[in-house]
C-alpha cells in the first residue's frame, strides 16, 4: 500500500471487473471536479446556497429563517442557481473535451 492506495486491491478489482469499477470512481471524481469547478463560477452567494442545501443538506426551512425570506424565495432561487449552474457546468464540460482532444 503506497500513499493509502491498496494497488494490489485496485488491480483485482480492474481484473474482475474489467475496469468498470476503476472507471466508475475516476468518472465520479471528475464529476465532483466539474462540478466544483462549476461552483466557482457562480456568485458567492449563490454557490454558498447550493452547497448548503446539497452538501450540508440543510433544510430549505432553516436557510429561509436564517435569511430572512420564505421557504418559496429559497425554493425559487435555488431553481434560478441550478438553471445557470447547468449552463456554467455544459460549458466546464465541453472546454475540457475540447482541451483533451
């Protein structure tokens, strides 16, 4: 085991998997880049609310009382910062194919 990595293990999973568990974790650990990467792009506040109701997973309920708004303004802005989210996030995704191709 070398830097916490067991190769011997990750090897035997490629062999009897071949490959797809290994694609599986590289393709998630691209995903979480492309979507940090995302993130960055958006307005501070905006990324802030995101991660706290997706990766803190708190309740929309709580965010709108700690704001001072309704349960409805968060709702409505989460949907606006997932709409520019998805759009920041195709662009992220065709920039970098375009650079590895």
């Amino acid at each position: 085991s070398r830097d916490g990595l067991d190769l011997e293990r990750i090897e035997s999973l490629d062999e009897a998997t071949d490959g797809l568990e290994i694609e599986k974790g590289l393709m998630a650990e691209l995903n979480r880049s492309y979507l940090k990467e995302a993130l960055a792009w958006l307005q501070p506040a905006d990324a802030k609310l995101i991660t706290q109701i997706y990766c803190d997973r708190i309740p929309m309920t709580e965010l709108a009382a700690q704001l001072g708004v309704t349960e409805g303004t968060i709702r409505y802005r989460r949907t606006q910062i997932l709409t520019k989210l998805k759009v920041i996030l195709e662009d992220v995704m065709k920039l970098s194919r375009d650079i590895l191709l």
